[in-house]
C-alpha cells in the first residue's frame, strides 16, 4: 500500500460483519478459558492480551499502523511523548551510561537528559548538530550506548544530518535515535536514512486536532544488540524465567523488552480512547500536512518582510541555512512550525503574540489550529541562558505552528499585530 492508503487501513482490517471503524476496546482486562493459557501469555510464549497496560486491541492496531508508517519492525505507544523518549532510552541505558544528543532538542527532552538522567546515573554531553562527524565524535566515551536527535528541531526549525550522526553511531556500534514528531513518516522515515529508533510526541500532527496526549517508539529492526554493549537484551532477563529478547525475539528484541518491561514495570499506557482518537487524526495526516506545509512556507515569506522581524528560521526557505538539508531529507514538505526572532527582543515579542488574535497563544504545536508561543518563557523557561543559547532560543524567538486555515486569514491577523506594534 502506498503511504495514504496505508494511513487509512494499516494495522486494522475488519472482519466478515464486523465494525468498519477501528473499535474502542475499553477494558482493562481479557477472559480465557485455562490458566494454562494466561500462564503461556506471561512467560512470553503466546500472542494475545492479558491486561491493558502491556497491550490493548485498539492501541495494538494502532502502533501496527505507526510501524507500517514509518518502516519499523514494531512499535510501542506510551502515555506522552515524554514517556516515550524516557523508555526509548531507558530500555538500552542504565547508571553508569552516557548519551550523546543534539543541543537543539524540545525543552522537556533537555531537562530529562540535563537533570533527570544526571540524578539516575546516565551522563548526557550536548553537541551541536552542526558539528563535523570528527568533533561529534570528541564527545564520545568508553560507556557511551546510544545518540539521539530531532529530525527537525522544536523550536530552532533546524533539520538534522540524519545520515552524518547514523554514521557517527555506526562507527561506534551503537543505536541512533531520533524525534520525529515535527517531520512525520509523510515528510520524512528516518529508518531509511540510518536511524534505529524513531520516537514521536503523538499529541502533535500525528494526532493534529489537540485531543489526545499520547507518544510512541517504533524500532527499525536495524541494529544488532549482540555486539555486547546491551546485556539487556542479550542475556537472560530473570524477571522471564532467563528469557533472552535476541534469542526469542529477534529483530524486535528491543520493543519487545521495552513492552514486557518498562512497560510492565512503568506503566505510561495510552488509554484505548486516546488510542482511537489517534487513529482517527492519522487517517488524514497527508492531507494535513500538505496544508500546514503550504501555510507555513506562505507565511514564512510574508514573515521576511516585516521590519520588526531579525530572522525567520523556516529550512523551506532558500535563504535558509538549512534549505540543502531540507531538499535532501524532507524535499516534498517540512512542518507548519516556524520560529521568528524580533529585532526588539522579549518585549517587542511580547507586545505581538499579545496583539493576535485569531492565533491562539496556548503551550501546543502542530495542530490543525494556528497557534504561538514564546519559547524562552513556557516551554524551554527552566533553561539557563547557556541552555537556551545551545538550544538556539533567544530572548525574541517565538514559535508560529500554522494550522489548516485560509492562508488568508492567517495572514490578515499576522498583519493587524505588526500593525499594532507601529501604532
């Protein structure tokens, strides 16, 4: 199935009589005739449902369809985005660990790789992506296990060289993560640039109507954990009887663990209603995404014309410093969200977002609705300047996510805010 049909019909199809529309399986548990069949369920030796925090129908279906999307062996849905970069790395990194990220990342990823993962003994160095291979690689150390990235980074709109930093994880012989929310698998399916796990915050445009908070991991089946560096995954797991996720499970060793484990252990599970109203914004994300697409780079021009405006960081842009990286990884569209620095500062900023009027300024970003934020304030404000600094915010960033209205409109009230900064 080509991509659009498959957002329609990937991971459920119904049976002779059956609901046409994925079914909301709102249970918390499932009935069997035997234990010994339940007993088969939790040592791993048969498929099925047993209780909704590991699996759930409908949840099922769906992180059937974000693997078919993005090209992935398996995939794991989680209560929030956040819990979903949390497992992502947790799942192959413990006390004693290092991580190597992209500086340019969303605020919350920073704050759990900077202080959380610091007080659980996992040690991240911060570099920037625009970096050769060789200085990336001078942050490397003897127990660094994984490196992560944002395909397109929140809030800097900086695409990221997913081939160079593949690369630089293949030399080390470890996994390359990266945060794919912004691009989506319609723009861009990092797994067939090098990377091994993909994560999205599906609370943004793969949901896209603000309804439900939800994240996902999908896992390449690309990397092979047998190389010594995860015994988590290559030696007996005692809490199964000794079971050995390379042995049993193969090229979905890690989501399988990150599923019978973390998420055992953990608990982040999306509800069978969040996983429904998921299902139901994937149905037309190519649509959506064109038009945020389309909206943004109109704007994004209209937005390099106002006197008030320093600098607008859109790659869709050919003045853009990353426009090359954009052709080359996200050539047929990027994301609604661009970022815009006033020539002002903080105050000048302010006076503007509070001048809209149609846009909405809520803590949100890709969603059908235009909406604004000021970065250095909300969603990265526990940052210290340093980190902002790193992370490409300024005092006088703020970030614009386009939503599916007429353009015009979206122009018009763009335009009555510059106009009030003049008056």
């Amino acid at each position: 199935m080509e991509f659009e049909t498959k957002c329609l019909h990937a991971g459920y199809q119904p049976e002779n009589g059956g609901p046409r529309v994925l079914p909301i399986v709102q249970s918390t548990t499932y009935a069997y005739e035997s234990t010994d069949e339940i007993g088969k369920l939790f040592d791993l030796e048969a498929a099925g449902y047993f209780y909704t925090r590991l699996a759930n129908p409908t949840t099922g279906a769906v992180e059937e369809k974000i693997a078919a999307l993005e090209g992935g062996v398996g995939a794991l849905c989680t209560s929030s985005g956040q819990a979903a970069t949390f497992y992502a790395v947790l799942n192959i990194l413990e006390a004693g660990d290092h991580l190597i990220s992209s500086s340019y990342i969303y605020g919350g990823t920073y704050n759990l790789f900077a202080h959380t993962f610091r007080k659980m003994g996992i040690e991240v160095t911060f570099v920037d992506q625009d970096a050769s291979q060789e200085e990336i690689l001078q942050a490397v150390k003897p127990n660094t296990k994984a490196i992560f990235g944002e395909t397109i980074a929140n809030p800097a709109v900086k695409v990221l060289d997913i081939e160079k930093f593949s690369a630089v994880a293949k030399e080390l012989d470890i996994p390359f993560i990266i945060d794919n929310t912004f691009a989506t698998p319609y723009f861009c399916r990092p797994i067939e640039f090098g990377a091994d796990i993909v994560i999205h915050s599906t609370t943004k445009y793969l949901d896209g109507h603000a309804v439900q908070t939800g994240g996902v991991i999908v896992d390449g089946g690309t990397f092979d954990w047998n190389n010594g560096k995860f015994p988590q995954l290559s030696e007996p797991d005692e809490t199964y009887h000794g079971i050995v996720y390379t042995e049993k499970f193969g090229q979905a060793a890690y989501i399988t663990k990150a599923r019978v484990q973390l998420m055992r252990d953990l608990g982040a599970t999306p509800s069978p209603q969040n996983s429904f109203l998921l299902n139901l914004g994937m149905e037309t994300l190519p649509v959506r995404m064109d038009r945020h697409y389309q909206n943004a780079l109109t704007v994004a021009k209209f937005l390099t014309e106002q006197k008030a405006i320093k600098h607008v960081y859109y790659p869709g842009l050919e003045s853009d410093d990353n426009y090359a990286l954009a052709q080359k990884y996200v050539p047929n569209g990027l994301c609604g969200v661009i970022s815009v620095e006033f020539a002002e500062g903080k105050e000048t900023a302010a006076k503007w977002l509070d001048a809209l009027e149609l846009v909405s300024l809520e803590v949100h970003v890709a969603d059908i609705r235009t909406c604004a934020l000021h970065p250095a304030t909300s969603t990265h404000r526990q940052l210290t300047d340093e980190e902002l600094h790193q992370a490409g915010i300024s005092p006088g960033l703020v970030r614009l996510s386009c939503g599916i209205e007429n353009v015009t409109d979206i122009l018009a009230d763009l335009q009555q805010a510059f106009d009030k900064l003049e008056g």
